[in-house]
C-alpha cells in the first residue's frame, strides 16, 4: 500500500503526541511540508519522498 499523505499527517501528529507536543502544529507543520514536496516533484519522486518522510516521522 503506497505512503500517503493522511498517512504522513497521522505519523506527525502521534509522534507529537509521543513527545508530549502539540499535535495541531505537528500536522501543520507536515502539511507545510507536503506543499513544499508537491510543488518541487512528481510522480515516482513525490512518492519516494512521501515514504521517506513518513519513515521520518515513525521511527524518530
């Protein structure tokens, strides 16, 4: 099953979570970052980035 973004966003919030953060500026945070990845790549490179940034956020 590909990485996803909800994925990423649900990773972000429960590893601020873990951490005793905010979780709103969590998924802000990783929605700011999706924005950045979507405008900069495409296709098998957004997905490369999708999944290394989920394994970024579930296993930091």
């Amino acid at each position: 099953m590909p990485t996803t973004e909800e994925s990423i966003i649900a990773a972000a919030r429960l590893r601020a979570a873990y951490r005793g953060e905010n979780e709103a500026m969590a998924a802000a945070s990783a929605l700011e970052v999706l924005a950045a990845l979507k405008k900069s790549l495409s296709g098998d490179k957004y997905q490369e980035a999708l999944e290394k940034l989920y394994l970024e956020y579930s296993t930091s």
